[in-house]
C-alpha cells in the first residue's frame, strides 16, 4: 500500500541503552551484510558513545543511523546533554524526539519534544517524533485526544517544515511488552494523525511517514506494515538482532 502512496517505508531501530563495542561489532555486521537491495529505507539509532563505531561501521551502506535524544540547547553548561550538531559530527541523519521513555523518565513535555524537533531540523537532522497513549488513557478513551495533543504540539511548532520529520506511533503499553496493538487498531490512530497532518497541510501531510512502534517483530510486522497509513517500524528490542530486523526490513 505504501507504494501506492509513494511513501518509501523506514524501519528504524532503536537500541534504547544496550550494546557495547563487541557485541555492536557482530550486529552492525549482520546488518550491514543483509541490507542491500531492500525496498525499505533502514537506520539504527544507538546510544552516543557509539556513533564513531557506527559510522565506520555502516558508511558507505545503505543504511542510516541517528540518535535517541538531543539537547534543546546549541552549546554551553549542559552536563551530560548530546546536541544536533554533535550528533551531525557523526555523520547521524536521523534522531528520536518525543520517546515515551523520555517523556514519563525524564519529564519531557509536549513543548519540549516540539522545541527538540525544531531544534533537530535547525541541525540538519530528520527527527522521528514519537506519540502514543498509557494503558490508563486507551482504556478512558482518550487514546485520540492525547496522540492529536502530542502530534498537533510539534506540527504547530514546525510550521513549514511538516514534510521534514517522521511520526512514530508508540502505544506505551505496546513498548517493550510483547503485547501489539492490532494492525486495525494501529492504522485507526495513524488513519487519525494523517487527517490531521492532511488538514494541516494536504501535500506534506499525504507524505510525511507514519510509523508504528511497539513490540514489532518478525512475526507481526506484515501485517502492520500492509495497513495504508503503517508506512515503516521504530523497532526496539527486535533491533538487537540482525537477522530479526532485517526480517522486518523485509516485511516492508
Ligand atoms: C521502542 O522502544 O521504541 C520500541 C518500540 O520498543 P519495542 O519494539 O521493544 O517494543
């Protein structure tokens, strides 16, 4: 379906804070061997003190990599923050903005995850914004209010810039729990975010990629990624393996 819609799908993975430099060393390997000639675009965001590693490893593939977070600042006394341009240093095209764990473990609000995405594209990198309801708010019935609130406070602040970013759908309780969102249930949100982004800006918003994230793997991805609105994976746990992710990659 996404070939209908000439929105190229993006599998994504994010390592959240695992790897270390040998065990990078075999994954990046595998992936970088299984990853010509795929209709998928793939990149791999990975924690920061990595990126050299990744750069030599995967330069000259087909395949990106990115961050998982960056500093809203440009420079300065930001202990322990990583900025956009430090993250371009390294060759990163893509960075997550928005992650669930980000919002609920480090206090992130809608207005920042908008300033962080702006702040991404003034540094030259796509971010991947990500939204997505609690268990306790899909069950209230707000599953819709809250995913248009998130996605509607970066799209305000982005202005004409809609058609640079990619949106992640992540149902928290989704993330890291094997349980998945049905495709229906699935395309139903991201059906709703594409009215939105249409409505806000019919050509940008007919492109812009809306992904799924949430306990994807090899098993269910098909079937995700066949909805209309489903046009790629940010892929957490299934990311650590190769041959999983590319069976993904696959899928697409
Ligand atoms: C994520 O962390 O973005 C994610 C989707 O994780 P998982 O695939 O492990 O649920």
């Amino acid at each position: 379906m996404n070939q209908t819609t000439r929105r190229r799908a993006l599998i994504a993975g994010n390592w959240k804070m695992n790897g270390g430099i040998a065990a990078n060393a075999v994954l990046l390997e595998g992936i970088r061997s299984g990853a010509n000639g795929l209709a998928a675009e793939l990149a791999v965001c990975v924690p920061a003190p990595y990126l050299a590693q990744v750069q030599a490893a995967l330069s000259g593939s087909p395949v990106a990599w990115g961050g998982q977070d960056l500093s809203l600042h440009a420079s300065g006394a930001y202990t322990g923050e990583v900025s956009g341009a430090m993250l371009r240093d390294f060759d990163c095209q893509f960075v997550i903005v928005g992650h669930s764990e980000r919002r609920s473990l480090h206090g992130e609000t809608d207005a920042i995850v908008a300033d962080k995405a702006r702040q991404a594209l003034a540094c030259g990198l796509t971010p991947i914004v990500c939204v997505g309801e609690t268990l306790e708010e899909r069950e209230a019935g707000h599953t819709d209010s809250v995913v248009s609130r998130q996605l509607m406070a970066v799209v305000s602040a982005l202005g004409q810039q809609l058609a640079k970013i990619v949106i992640a759908y992540e149902p928290v309780w989704a993330i890291g729990t094997g349980k998945t969102a049905t495709p229906e249930m699935a395309q139903q949100v991201h059906a709703q975010m594409r009215a939105l982004l249409v409505g806000v800006d019919p050509v940008a918003g007919r492109g812009v990629r809306l992904l799924y994230g949430g306990s994807m793997k090899p098993d269910n991805a098909r079937d995700l990624l066949a909805m209309d609105d489903i046009d790629g994976g940010l892929i957490g746990g299934a990311s650590l393996k190769a041959d999983d992710f590319l069976a993904i990659a696959k899928a697409a």
